[in-house]
C-alpha cells in the first residue's frame, strides 16, 4: 500500500498537469473550451498573461513559493517551530478608523463590507456588475438506487446568458439527488467536484491514486447523506471556467470580459467558481424536491477554498464543510508552514485570484495584507461552518493546524454575533471532534481526502438541518 505521504507528493503535480490541460468543460467559445477553442485576443498563454500582469503592477519578480519534494533545498517547512514569522493577525473587530466593533449592528453595517472590500480588491477579486443571467434545463431524469435508498437523479445543464458576446457559450454541469419517496422538499448537501471524466483520467495515469480510490471503504459522502433523509448534489466548477491560466479569455470570466485579459481587480477562478455555486441554489429555490434554506455546500483542495468563499459571500448558504483548503482557503496566509503566497501567486495557480494579490509574493509579504483567512471565515457568521484536514504526514500541504488557527481567529466575530466558537484555542490531538460549538474542527489521521471527516461532519450538520425520514424498502415512485 503507498505510503499517505507519497501519494500527496504524486497526486499534486499530476493533478496540476491535467488541470493545466484543454479539457472539454463546455465553457469555450461556440461549443465548448476543448483543444480546437480559440485563445484570447492576444492569444496570451498562462505564462505570458502572468507576466502581463507582473508588467501592471511594476513587479520584476516574485518570492519562490515552497517545493512539495521534501528532497529540494527550498522544500516547504513541516517545522512547527519554524512555522510562525508573523505574530499579530488583523482584529476582524477592529473598524479602518481604530475603532472596536462592540455590536452586531455595527459589524452588519460597517465592519463585514470592509472586510469584504479587502477580500475583494487585493485577493479574490470581484464579480461584475453585468454576470449574465442562468438558465437551468434539466436534461435528464433517472430514477434508481443509491445503495438501498431509491432515489431520482436529475441531470441538469445552466444556459449562461452570452447574448452579449456569442462567440462564447457557457454551460454549468450540475447533478442534483433525493429520496424517491421523501414526504416533502429535502435538504441538499451540494459537494465542488472535478468531472468523473477528470477523475478516470486522474486515475489512468497515476496507478497510486487509482489504487487509493479502489482501497475506500465505507459508506460513501453520498450514502451517508442519504441515510439522514437529505439529497445530494454534483456541481462540476471546470464546465463553466477552465482550471488554468490560458482559459481565462474564455468561459464566464472571459464572457463578461468579452475576450479581453483581466484588468488588475477582476474575478479569479475561485470567485468565478463562487458564482457558479450561486447560481446552483438559484435552481434550487425553484425545484419543489429541494428545501432551499437547508443547502450545505463542500469542498475539498482547491474546492476546499471556493466552498470556503462561496460560504462566505452568499448568505442563503446554510453550512459548510470546508476540507484541506490550504492556502487561498482557510490556512492564515501569515504561517510558514506547507503551501505559502509564492506559489499560489506562480503562474500554475495565479488565475484562482485576482490580479493584485501577486504583490504579495513581490514587493509585499502575507503580513502587508489587509486581512487574513480568518476574517474569511468570520464572514460566514453566524452560520455554521466545519473545517477539516488530514495528518501533516499525508496532508502537511494544507497546513490543519493553520486552518485550525483560522478558526479560532474567527471566534470572536461568532460570539460577537450570539453563537459559539470553537471553546479553545489549544490544537487538539488528531481525531478529536471539536463540535459543540458552532465553529467545528477535526483533523483525521489520514492524508489529503475529505472521507474521514464526512460522519463527523454530519453528526455536527445534524444540530442544524432537519430532514424528513426516509423508507428504504418502500419502491420508487
């Protein structure tokens, strides 16, 4: 069997090679974003719209991010000791003008907008003005069993709005799953996933990953979630923007931009990927088999990070479960400990953010940042959120402990707002469940997989959504 850690180091560069490759996302100009798409107007690849935007902001260079081979002479720090070069996080209540936020109302009224401002000028960047409208077609319906609940499964296609530049079309892949004989509308737990196309792939050509996903034993996240009485759903975020540098000329970010290279400030592809999440609970609110105000979102890695931002800008989001985010995601940007700033800002992953934050592995560091992670999360109050990851050996990548801090980072914004926080701020052990409040956290013994932390996460997601039971034995409608 390979060893967790082994396969950490395997599964990212692949990982990072397919995604960086043309895929057929459905996302490209006419039909779809495959190889025989157009590039942009100034046919810019990843490397050279990375430099373009190096050149805007007066950058001659970035800081080298960490290596994942433990062998290399700048490979990332798993030192706890080393893992802290910033001490003083920025106070989520604490206004621009020095003042304390002492009231639900003005953190409502003034202090989460700044917040949000911060985010979205020097990180993510923002969401135009004119996104396009989305229209849902639900393209086929299946009704079978998952395990031994029977269920229907609705195949479902979001007609982006491109009447405004045709020559790209946008599609949304989005499955949606509910018990075939629930007595009303459902809650739904929606996980950000690559494509089963992505994944056989994934798995064809690296043997370890494939023989990881063979060994999984247990109930799967979606027979668990079934079991509670509660649908599930498939958003596929690659169908409507592409995971690579190249691809931002095309799907929605490159609709909106008509083609044109993104201007300093503009959405990244996780805030793009955000929006698409939106857009799904827009369909939701109108299926009568959905209980729109329980939908819980998940994600994972890079998914990990968009459920994290995702939660945090749309409020009708019920929960969360946020898994090895990572940098980008729930890990404190100011700790030296796995992924850092000069990665996520090299041209493998600077299309996830906007055109500023690559200043920060520049001129600036993580602590010249208005805000950190924790200020991320804080943005979800008062609604729950779960944040897991794996061992450090397996899992160091993502930094658990720094997401765990992040956490706690967020405590104050939750109890300000009436709710509870994490109740301590010393790391547990591995496996211990921290979920008696309403900022939970476990970190599993396992490497970079969400699998064993969903019982966990549910038996937390339990307290606050409330489905109707299901028969297993009665048939199909």
């Amino acid at each position: 069997m390979p060893n967790p850690r082994s396969l950490r180091w395997v599964f990212l560069p692949a990982l990072l090679a397919l995604s960086l490759q043309p895929v057929n996302s459905g996302a490209g100009p006419a039909q779809s974003q495959g190889t025989d798409g157009p590039a942009g107007p100034l046919g810019l690849t990843a490397e050279q719209d990375h430099q373009r935007i190096m050149d805007l902001l007066h950058i001659t260079s970035l800081r080298r991010g960490a290596d994942g081979d433990p062998k290399s002479p700048n490979a990332a720090n798993y030192d706890e000791s080393k893992a802290k070069p910033y001490t003083k996080l920025p106070d989520p209540l604490a206004l621009e003008n020095g003042k304390t936020v002492k009231t639900a109302k003005v953190w409502w009224a003034k202090r989460r907008s700044e917040i949000a401002e911060d985010f979205d000028r020097e990180i993510y960047g923002r969401v135009p003005r004119n996104a396009p409208k989305v229209t849902w077609e639900v393209v086929g319906t299946t009704r079978e069993r998952n395990g031994e609940v029977p269920v229907v499964t609705k195949k479902l296609v979001g007609h982006v709005d491109n009447s405004s530049y045709p020559l790209i079309s946008v599609n949304i892949d989005l499955t949606l799953t509910t018990p075939a004989n629930a007595p009303g509308p459902v809650p739904v737990m929606m996980e950000l996933s690559f494509s089963p196309e992505f994944m056989a792939e994934l798995a064809k050509r690296v043997p370890e990953i494939a023989e990881q996903m063979a060994a999984a034993t247990g109930p799967t996240w979606q027979r668990q979630v079934l079991a509670k009485g509660w649908g599930y759903a498939v958003l596929i975020p690659t169908s409507f923007q592409a995971d690579k540098g190249d691809g931002l000329t095309l799907g929605i970010i490159g609709l909106v931009n008509k083609r044109h290279p993104r201007k300093l400030d503009d959405w990244g592809t996780l805030r793009a990927w955000a929006w698409g999440a939106s857009r799904a609970l827009d369909y939701f609110e109108t299926d009568k088999s959905v209980d729109a105000k329980q939908v819980g979102i998940e994600g994972h890695s890079r998914y990990g990070k968009t459920a994290l931002v995702t939660m945090a800008y749309d409020p009708r989001f019920a929960i969360a479960y946020i898994s090895s985010s990572g940098a980008g995601g729930a890990e404190l940007y100011r700790r030296n400990f796995g992924e850092q700033i000069g990665n996520l800002a090299g041209a493998g992953e600077y299309h996830w953010f906007d055109g500023n934050f690559l200043k920060y592995a520049g001129p600036l560091t993580a602590n010249d940042l208005p805000v950190d992670s924790h200020e991320l999360i804080a943005m979800c109050a008062p609604r729950p959120v779960f944040i897991g990851g794996g061992a450090t050996q397996g899992d160091g990548w993502t930094d658990t402990k720094g997401t765990f801090l992040a956490a706690v980072g967020a405590g104050p914004v939750y109890k300000l707002l009436g709710k509870k926080d994490l109740g301590t701020s010393e790391f547990p052990p591995i496996e211990t469940p921290l979920i008696g409040g309403d900022l939970a956290f476990r970190q599993h013994s396992g490497g970079h997989t969400p699998a064993p932390n969903w019982p966990t996460f549910l038996t937390f997601a339990s307290r606050y959504i409330q489905g109707p039971a299901v028969s297993a034995a009665a048939p199909a409608r």
